[in-house]
C-alpha cells in the first residue's frame, strides 16, 4: 500500500511539475518550487529502499510544507484542485507517521 502511494505522489509531481522543470526559467519561483517537489518525490521514492526511515520522513516534510503551501495559494472554496492537495497533504503526513513500515 505506500509503495502504491509513494509512486502515486511521484506521478503527481511529475505531471504538474515537470513543464516548469524542463523550462529551466532561473528566474522564475516557480521552477525552484517544482526541483524541490521533484527532489522530494524522488526521495520519498528511494527512501523506501533504506532501513532507517531518515530519507522517507524528511521528504515528506519537504513535500508537506510545499504542498500546504500550494493548497493556500489555490484556496477559493472547495475545489478540485484545493482537493488533489489536500490528499498530497494527507499522504505527506502518513510518511511522517509511519516512515518506511
């Protein structure tokens, strides 16, 4: 089951994060927000291959606060995408919880 959900928030991260990415815009806040989701999700992802539960847990603190972060700033009620980052927040949070069990 959180293999399920580690590939799962790597898929997400890669399709709504990977256009920004390859634009490669230094300039730009955005680029810098999705390298650090893609950074996170890939951790998250090879975290789960370790005993210690460091790399697991640390990532998804990272992927916690960003997407926090992100369902704030797309707050205008209940909407689609305020609930695609609140289940990013929920399985954020179930990697901190529980780690690599």
């Amino acid at each position: 089951m959180s293999w399920l959900l580690r590939i799962s928030i790597l898929m997400f991260v890669a399709t709504h994060f990977l256009p920004y990415i390859q634009a490669f815009n230094l300039g730009l806040f955005s680029f810098y927000e999705a390298a650090l989701f893609a950074l996170a999700g890939l951790f998250l992802v090879a975290g789960g291959f370790f005993n210690r539960h460091s790399v697991t847990i640390y990532s998804a603190m990272v992927l916690l606060v960003l997407s926090v972060y992100n369902a704030f700033v797309v707050f205008e009620g209940i909407t689609g995408i305020f609930s695609i980052w609140m289940l990013m927040i929920s399985g954020s949070l179930y990697f901190i919880v529980n780690g690599n069990k």
